[in-house]
C-alpha cells in the first residue's frame, strides 16, 4: 500500500497529482504545518530523519524528496509520463526535471526567505538598515535571475501545452509546483499563465486538490 504524507501547501501537490494520473491506491495522510514556524512539524522525524514533506511509503521503502519520488513512481508505475531514453525529447525531459528544483526553485525560496525577514519585527531603529540589505540584494541579483528564469520559461512555452509539446510528462508534474507560485504572484507572463490553468484544470489534479484541499502559496 502506497502511503503519501502531505504537508498542506507544500511540493506534496505535485506527488497526490502524479499518484492520481497513474490511477495508484494510495493513503493520504494530511500533515498540519506547525502554527509557530510554519514549517512540518516534529512527528514527521519519526518517519524520516529530516522530518520532511512529501514522504512517500510504498511497502517497506520510505523515500522523501518529491524529485526523487517523482522519478521512482514514474520509473515504477508509469513509463509512459516519460520519453523513450533513445527520443530526442529525452534530453528536454532530463532537463525541466531537475530545472525545477535545481534553478528555479532556489530563487522562489530565497524570495520567500526575504519578505519574511523584511515583515519580522525588529527594533524600529534597525528595520531601515535590514530593509536596505534585502532590497539590495532583490535589485542586483534575485530580480535579474526571476526575471531571466521567467523569460526562458515563457519562451519555452511558446505554443506547447505541456514542457514536452502536446504529451504530460513528469518534468510537468516538477514544474507545477513553482509556476503555480510565480502564477499566483506574478502578473504578464501569459504562456505560464495559461500553462498553469491547465494543469489545474487537469482532472488528475482536480482530484488530487479535492483531497489535499485548494492549494495556495
């Protein structure tokens, strides 16, 4: 039996929409992020050293990482979410698979990581001075790189439905994720706006979301 533990609002989206496509039975477990730092909460280290979210148990294996996880359902359950390794599409597939993680979403959480040093309290006499740093370091490098991430994405876009053309694939199920952030932020954009509304008009994911409850970041 398949057991998926999913903290709310979390990469663990990606993981119930894959498990819905492939059709697999699974057990949801819901896990509440804690009301203090937001992040899972300790019970969680029971089932994994890091206590981290997603986790996923198929039988005796418990796997975390929803890139890893990713690719081992894909790799056991669904080979057709994933080109041939002889197709030329192979190598674009390799590549939005790991871009997700590895590029761009490095960038969302530092933008995160930010905004919630800029809304902490601090004495009134240092916030000017933590704003300036922060606000520097968005104006020289972490606006530049979105901007130029977000373009390539756009581009990419250009008259696909989906990362691969017209056929999902696991590198869209990767994807989902930090466009569905960018999307609920980010105003032009259309062809990421518009890829975004399909998947979550997807059925696959219109199921997942009625169990793990409308996602929001």
């Amino acid at each position: 039996m398949i057991t998926l533990y999913a903290l709310k609002q979390s990469r663990a989206y990606r993981i119930a929409w894959l498990l819905e496509l492939l059709e697999l039975d699974y057990q949801l477990e819901i896990i509440e992020r804690d009301k203090t730092t937001f992040l899972a909460p300790d019970s969680l280290r029971q089932l994994h050293p890091l206590g981290k979210s997603p986790l996923l148990q198929d039988g005796d294996l418990t796997l975390a990482e929803s890139g890893a996880i990713v690719e081992y359902l894909i790799h056991r359950y669904g080979n057709a979410l994933k080109p041939d390794g002889e197709s030329p599409a192979f190598t674009d597939y390799l590549y939005w698979l790991h871009y997700a993680e590895g590029s761009l979403m490095p960038l969302l959480v530092m933008n995160l990581i930010f905004k919630r040093i800029d809304d902490r309290k601090v004495p009134f006499f240092i916030k000017p001075i933590v704003h300036k740093i922060t606000q520097s370091v968005r104006e020289s490098y972490l606006n530049p790189q979105l901007e130029r991430h977000l373009d390539h994405i756009e581009r990419h876009l250009q008259d696909k439905t989906w990362f691969l053309g017209e056929t999902l694939s696991g590198a869209d199920i990767m994807m989902s994720f930090p466009l569905q952030a960018i999307a609920s932020r980010q105003s032009g954009y259309p062809n990421i706006q518009a890829y975004v509304a399909r998947l979550t008009q997807h059925p696959a994911y219109l199921r997942a979301e009625q169990k793990l409850g409308k996602f929001h970041i």
